[in-house]
C-alpha cells in the first residue's frame, strides 16, 4: 500500500493460498522399460556378472577371475624344484622296491612258469590225464637255459596249478552248496588245508633232497608246480561225484590218481636223478636206491592228498 512493490511471494519462499507449490511443477522422468531406476546412482550388476563395464567373463566360465596367489605358487622355481625332487624321489624307492622284490620273490623267474599259450595248456592237462604214451619226457635247453613252457610240454609251470587251485576251491564250494553244508568259515578252511599240504610237501621234500644230499636242478617252484598238477585230478573227482555220485567219483579218482602217479614218477626220476647218471654212478649204488624211494614216495604221497582232500564232499 504506500506505493511499495509487494516482492514476488514465490522468490521469497511464501506461496499464497491457491497457488501451486513449485515442487507440483517439477517433472519426475518417467521409466522406460529395460532402464534402471533414474534415482539409483550405480547399476546393480550382482546378477549379471558378465554385463560389467566392458568387462570380460573370465576362462573358467564360473565368473571368477583366476588367483593369482596360485599362479604365483606355481610359476615359483620353488614349486619346480619340489616336483624335480619328488619325482627322483619316487624313481629311486621304485628301485630299491624293485630290488628288494626279487631278492626274495624271484618276478624274472615266475615269468618264465607263465608264459604258456592255449595250445600247451591242452597239450599238458591231457598229458596229465593221459601220460602212459608219451615217450620223451626231457625238458628242452637252449643255450642252458629251459625253452619256455608253450615251447616244451615237459617244461613245468605254474598256470595250470594255480587255476586248478582256484578252480578246486570253487567246485568244493559248489559240493558243499549242493549238501546245504556251504559256509565261508567252512571253505577257508578247505583252502587253508589244501595250501597246508602243499606246503608241508615242499618242505619235506626239500629237507629229504638235502638228508640225501641229491645235487639236482630242482628248484622250490618247480615243486610248487609238480605237487599242483594233482589239483586237476581233484576236480575231475568232484566234478564227477556231483553228477554221476560216488561210483563215477570213485572211478574218475582211481584214474587220476594213477596217472598222475606214473606222470610223477617220469618226471622226478629226471630230476633227481640226472646229476647220478651224468656222473656215471651206478643205478644200484645205496644213494641212489635212497633217491629212488624219495621219487617213489613224492609220487605215491600224490594220490592219498587228492583222496583226502576230496572224499568228504561227496555224499
């Protein structure tokens, strides 16, 4: 009133009653679809890790980016020494292992009683059903040194007794299942005794060659091998009791047993033997007749083994 000017309202801050405020007038952006919220400073980029800001997804594809602490350990010369270190390491307790095995456990030499083929596997389980026409029973040398078993039928080996061995403890397992008499404390036991024999065997055969002091190639596994040829004659027994009963058991035993009886007999007289005949000793000498009752007697041991550890299974 007095011819001042009333200073705007809105410049000092005073709306006026039906006057719009100015912060009706200002404009709120609107969203478009796909685009962030325009009051969010950053984008949320927790569920896209590879949407960053030109970044890229990392080799593994699990959008880690490899550590480098571990790239570090294995780029250091440390870490390439402690391989270098390691592997000699382990090279030279191969060795010593390697040593220490055959120094007690001959693999150079069972190789040899391994190596045999189909053919010679026929050829000998007939030679030992059947041994009463075969004439040469000298094992076969080249350059002193025995021919492989697929070369030399009368060379031993260690296959077939330790697949008839197996093969026994199978078909015992069979017998005692068909009597309702099967238990595993049962069938240890069966193969516990046939691996007791065995070894009884060896050991008084060892002890009587050097009671009567028999210079002979005959060595600990070619006994291994001899004595479990007799398992061959167990299961043609067994086999034969389960199906045809005692009279075929009985029949089948008896045959087995007298083969491998004459089988024995060819085979050790060579062995134990051959250093007296090289030698020209008489065969009538007092040692030798010794000598002969040992082969007479490793050979008769072999039927009354195949009778006692079979006649019980079948009924």
């Amino acid at each position: 009133d007095g011819g001042h000017e009333i200073p705007d309202l809105e410049f000092l801050g005073v709306h006026s009653p039906g006057m719009p405020s100015p912060a009706s007038k200002r404009r709120v952006p609107v969203s478009q679809p796909g685009m962030a919220d325009p009051h969010q400073f950053f984008d949320d980029t927790s569920s896209a890790p590879s949407r960053g800001y030109g970044g890229q997804p990392s080799p593994g594809g699990l959008g880690y980016p490899p550590s480098s602490s571990d790239a570090a350990f294995l780029a250091a010369p440390m870490s390439n020494m402690a391989m270098v270190y390691g592997s000699s390491l382990a090279a030279q307790g191969k060795e010593l292992v390697d040593k220490n095995i055959d120094r007690f456990i001959p693999v150079s030499k069972l190789k040899y009683y391994f190596a045999v083929d189909t053919v010679y596997v026929g050829k000998k389980l007939g030679l030992l059903v059947f041994p009463y026409l075969h004439q040469d029973w000298e094992v076969q040398y080249q350059q002193d040194t025995p021919v492989a078993p697929r070369f030399d039928i009368n060379a031993p080996d260690l296959y077939i007794p330790a697949m008839a061995f197996i093969t026994y403890i199978l078909v015992a397992g069979l017998a005692l299942g068909t009597q309702d008499r099967f238990s595993p404390d049962l069938l240890g036991l069966q193969a516990s005794s046939a691996l007791a024999w065995l070894t009884l065997e060896v050991v008084a055969i060892l002890l009587s060659l050097y009671l009567v002091t028999v210079n002979t190639d005959l060595t600990t596994i070619d006994l291994v091998a001899f004595l479990g040829y007799k398992y061959v004659g167990m299961i043609g027994g067994v086999l034969t009791g389960l199906l045809f009963g005692k009279i075929g058991y009985y029949l089948v035993l008896a045959w087995c047993c007298v083969s491998i009886f004459v089988f024995m007999i060819r085979t050790l007289r060579l062995k134990i033997l051959a250093q007296a005949a090289a030698e020209g000793v008489p065969v009538r000498g007092a040692r030798n007749q010794l000598r002969m009752y040992l082969t007479m007697a490793v050979a008769a041991a072999q039927p009354v083994l195949m009778y006692w550890l079979t006649f019980h299974l079948v009924r």
